[in-house]
C-alpha cells in the first residue's frame, strides 16, 4: 500500500546559473540564449517525468534564503556557472547544499576542487599505469619561462574548465610560438599555472558515466570528435570557441559520432574511467576525455566532473544513441543519486 507521504511529489530544485549576472565564460561576458534554452529545457524534460515538484533556483542574490526557507527534497546541480556566475566559486554550490543539508546530485567539492587542478589528475592516472600526454608543469610567475623541449605543443591553462584559455595559438610549432602563448596566459592572475603536453592528433573520444561504485554504472556509447569538417589551417582542437562562439570555425565545423576503436581500448577506457571516477570522488554522472597518440592508445586528457548536462550536450548525445531520451538520462541521473541518499 501507498502511503500519503509516499505518494507526495519529491521537491527537485535546478541549481542553474543566474541570467541576471554578468558572466565572464560567456562569449559576450554575459548569459547567452543558449543557457537561458538549456535551463529551460531540463524543465521541460523534468516535468514530464512524473513524480517530482521541480522549480529552478537561478536567482543568486536570493539562493541562501530560498534553499532555508524551503529546502527541497533534492537538489539538481546544474550549476555549472560557478556561485554568483563566478567559476571559480563552483565548488561552492554543493558546499552550502551540504552546510544546509540538503541532498544534492553530482560531485563534491572536494572532488571538484581536485579535477579543477588537472596536473593532480594526471599526476593520479599516470601512477597507476593509466596512459597520459608527456605533460610539463609551468608556473606562469617564473622567469625564465620553462617551454617545450619538442614541437608541436599544447599549451593549456592547468586550471579552468570548458577550454578556457584554448585556442588555435594553444599550438605552437617554436620557441616564439610558445612564450607568446604563455605571456598571454600569464595575463590571467586567476590561473598562475599552465600545462605543456605533446600534441596529440589521433582520434579523440569523450567517456559518460552514469552511477555510483555501490550500485553500478550505466555505460554510455563512446563519442569521437570529427575534426574532418575543420579548414586545413586550424589545429585539431576543443577550443574555447567551439563550446560558446556559433561565431566560431570550430563550432561551424565540429560534429560528434559513435566511435570506431579496438574492443580492448574501449574496454581499457572503461576501466580507467570507473577506476578515476571512485578515486576522485566523482558521484552519479561524470565524463572523461581521451585521445590517441602516434601508437593508437588512448590517453587521458580531462576528468569532467559537471558535463555538459544541457539536452544538447555530449552526454544527451551519448545517452540518445542508447536510446534514452533527454528525460531519460535526467530521469536515469536522479534515480542513482535518490538511491545513493536513499530518498
């Protein structure tokens, strides 16, 4: 038999970033259309579901008083902006859900404030014989500047997310390629450290998981990245211009595609994957992105811990070639994190 309390919807906030702030990511410094659609979007696939009470939390000024006043019964942190817009106070968001109590989907802070530094990442996969880019340190204050020993290069802020600081400059070919990119990533006070790797240019592949360690995980189809629409002039990259500028050859050229790789690469990707996702501390979803060398093994390039979660996004891709809807892979998202919490 159903209780009355059983049958009472489950109270689901959508922590979201604020529309009203200014927002430094933005290609504009500002929340563009394509936000304000995904938010609304994820509404829209959550009130289909059944079962749940949703309203979305986007207004920051007001964000304390809300979550006191009237403490859901599930938080879903989509707020991938960062605290008032500010990326770098990400982790913050699930640090007030957790002083509040308050049950809430995805990572911890302190596992989003170990992925925010990937050289840690990488550092963590190559001692236990998960394969990485040659990688180089560099601290942006030092003179001399350290640059690359070999050419071609990437050059990348060691901090940051959805490839801040990622452009075709990023490749260099020389030393004069190399300080000019570097002198210009030392312009940003806010990330003092960047990474020089070899440039891989093998087949590159993103990884979604959707679950926890105790319970298991759902396995998303692997997506490779098609480079092959890209002018011949512009390096095979994820740069920052294609994840927020339709301006962008990069965004105009970019598609997605089921990969086509060896059973036992996949299956090793799996099991790096499901290793880095227990020991980083990942919870209910997460994203992990390789790419190939010369020899063809995938290595690791990034341990996403908020990914891409909008309709469109890489991991609504993945989940719709295993034939789950948007509401679906919400729906898959929740129920994980409501097992875990026991709700």
């Amino acid at each position: 038999m159903i209780t009355a309390a059983e049958s009472q919807p489950v109270h689901l906030a959508v922590l979201a970033g604020d529309p009203r702030l200014p927002y430094d990511y933005g290609v504009d410094g500002r929340f563009g259309e394509s936000e304000v659609e995904a938010v609304r979007q994820a509404r829209v696939a959550l009130e289909t579901l059944g079962g749940y009470r949703v309203e979305v939390l986007d207004d920051h000024d007001r964000l304390f008083d809300r979550l006191r006043e009237a403490p859901p019964d599930l938080a879903l942190n989509f707020c991938d902006t960062g605290y008032r817009n500010q990326l770098r106070h990400e982790q913050n968001v699930p640090a007030l859900l957790e002083l509040l109590e308050i049950p809430y989907t995805g990572a911890t802070p302190a596992c989003m404030s170990i992925c925010g530094d990937k050289a840690l990442v990488r550092l963590l996969a190559a001692s236990h014989g998960i394969p990485v880019p040659n990688e180089t340190f560099v601290d942006l204050t030092a003179d001399p500047m350290v640059l690359p020993e070999l050419y071609p290069a990437l050059i990348k802020p060691n901090a940051g997310c959805g490839s801040q600081g990622v452009t075709p400059d990023s490749v260099v070919h020389d030393a004069q390629q190399a300080r000019a990119c570097l002198e210009q990533l030392a312009l940003e006070p806010e990330r003092p450290q960047a990474l020089i790797q070899d440039f891989l240019t093998g087949a590159e592949y993103t990884l979604g998981l959707v679950g926890n360690p105790e319970t298991g995980f759902t396995v998303l189809p692997l997506l490779e990245i098609d480079y092959s629409r890209l002018p011949a002039d512009l390096p095979p990259i994820l740069s920052y211009g294609s994840k927020v500028d339709p301006n962008s050859a990069y965004w105009q050229s970019l598609r997605f595609k089921p990969a086509e790789l060896a059973p036992e690469h996949q299956a090793a990707m799996v099991e790096h994957s499901v290793f880095l996702f227990e020991r980083l501390g990942f919870r209910d979803y997460a994203r992990f992105d390789y790419r190939c060398g010369v020899d063809g093994v995938p290595r690791l390039l990034d341990a996403n811990f908020n990914p891409t979660w909008s309709y469109d996004g890489k991991m609504a891709i993945m989940a719709g070639w295993a034939g789950y809807e948007y509401a679906d892979l919400l729906a898959l998202l929740l129920d994980t994190a409501r097992r875990r919490y026991g709700i």
